[in-house]
C-alpha cells in the first residue's frame, strides 16, 4: 500500500475509535438539543460539537498540514493536499433517541479524490474501512456487495431530508418505488446505509440531500466492496442525489430514481 495512504489510513481508524469511545461510553442520559441546522428538527448535540473537536484536534496534532472540512463548522484549507471530511455522528437523531444506527465517518482526499475512509459504529461493535484501489473490510474481513438481484427483489435503503418541501417530495418517490421493489429501509444513517451495500445487508441505496461529510467515507467502502455509486445518470454522487448498488442493479434503479424525480424536490 501507498505509504501516505497507510499513513491517513492509521490515523483516520485512530481518530473514529476515539470518537467512537467518548460517543459510547460519554452519552449523558439528559442528552438533548444544542443547536438546529436547516430546520427545527435536524439537529445538533453536544456530543457532536465534542466529538468534532476530539476529531480535529487529533488529526491537527498528527498532521498538521492538512485541511478539515467537518459537518459542525471545521474548515481549514490545509496545504498539504490532504482534506479530511469528517461526520462526527452520522445519525444524530439515533444517537439522540438512543437507538443503535450511529457511527462515526471520516474520509480522506487526496488532491480532491477519496483515497481513505472510515466508518466506525460502537454500538454494532464493527469499522468499516478502504482505501482506494486497497479493497474494504469490517475488521479484517473483506466485504462484498450481494449479486444484483432482480429489481423486484431488491431491498433498497434511503433517506430522508429535514425540510418539509423535500420530504414531501421524498415521500412522493418513495410511494412509487415501494411497490417495485422488495422492500425499503430507511436506517438513519447515510454512512451506515453504504456500508451495509458493502456488506451485502442492502442490494442498494438511495438518498437525495447528502452533504460531502454524509458520504465522502461510506461511498469508498462500497465501491471498493464491488458497488457503483453516482448521482443522475452519467453524473457522480452528489447533493442532488446518491446511488449506490452492484452492478446489474445500479442501472435500473439510477433509471428509475431519475425517472421519478428522485433529484429534485
């Protein structure tokens, strides 16, 4: 393995596991509301801004040269070339119910593509991790997406925004795609949605509204598990939308999400 690649690697699995402890092990029972984002319900905690700061003081320390660009308001430019993408808890609102699909993501850019990435979950006892062109792994097994399905017979994970305009929209596509498909699930959290593709407990996923930090992590794991991702067709992940899926499934289910409007609100 690239040595640098290695090198963010250590460190990105350093940083979530430290994360993951104080999230864990430190969650007040009291824990409540510290701020909101784009509405009343998309919430902040303390334990996010704490988590954050654990995070961006740790990868200050060990390379200090690097930029950060955290979903709490980390943002340095850095001059090295390296830009860490960081989701302190993805799945706040899980954390903040007490329920167990939260995790902590962290991702590495080199020169502006993801190289590294790292998702740990405490309370599912699993990290996932990849490097790129390096395969993915929970520990030290290697992961790989399920063989596509037939449409009808796929499970598709998705999401949902936090303003009512998009989630009316969301809730729009949803109707039409339910009857389709397997079934869907929606978890709660985008970073764990995309490594559960990797791990073969999704045959896809889905979701529109993710920023960078949302997804910058769990994307790798999947491709490098055997999944494709982009956004609308011919176009890459984005806030518009994300798509994730083995091949044979990624097709028709990016044609349908297109079709249906899945990209916009």
């Amino acid at each position: 393995m690239n040595p640098l690649k290695a090198e963010l690697l250590s460190v990105a699995l350093e940083a979530a596991a430290r994360a993951g402890v104080l999230l864990r092990d430190g969650r007040p029972d009291d824990l409540g509301v510290a701020a909101t984002k784009t509405s009343s319900i998309d919430v902040v905690t303390e334990m996010d801004l704490a988590a954050e700061k654990l995070i961006t003081d740790f990868l200050a320390e060990r390379r200090p040269a690097d930029g950060v660009l955290g979903e709490e308001g980390a943002s340095t430019t850095g001059t090295s070339g390296v830009r860490w993408v960081v989701d302190p808890i993805d799945g706040t609102v899980n954390y903040l119910y007490g329920l167990p699909s939260w995790a902590v993501s962290i991702a590495a850019e080199i020169d502006g593509e993801t190289a590294v990435g790292v998702v740990a979950a405490p309370v599912r006892g699993e990290t996932y991790r990849a490097v790129r062109g390096e395969g993915a792994f929970a520990g030290d097994r290697p992961l790989r997406v399920r063989p596509a399905p037939v449409f009808g017979q796929a499970l598709i994970g998705t999401g949902f925004g936090y303003l009512t305009e998009r989630r009316a929209a969301q809730a729009e596509v949803l109707r039409a795609l339910l009857p389709e498909v397997r079934d869907i699930r929606r978890g709660g959290s985008a970073a764990i949605d995309l490594c559960d593709v990797a791990c073969g407990r999704l045959d896809g996923y889905y979701e529109r509204g993710l920023n960078p930090w949302d997804h910058a992590a769990g994307a790798l794991i999947a491709e490098e598990a055997g999944a494709l991702t982009g956004g609308r067709p011919g176009e890459p992940a984005s806030g518009e939308l994300t798509v994730a899926a083995p091949p044979g499934l990624f097709e028709p289910l990016q044609a349908r999400l297109d079709a249906l409007g899945a990209w916009r609100d």
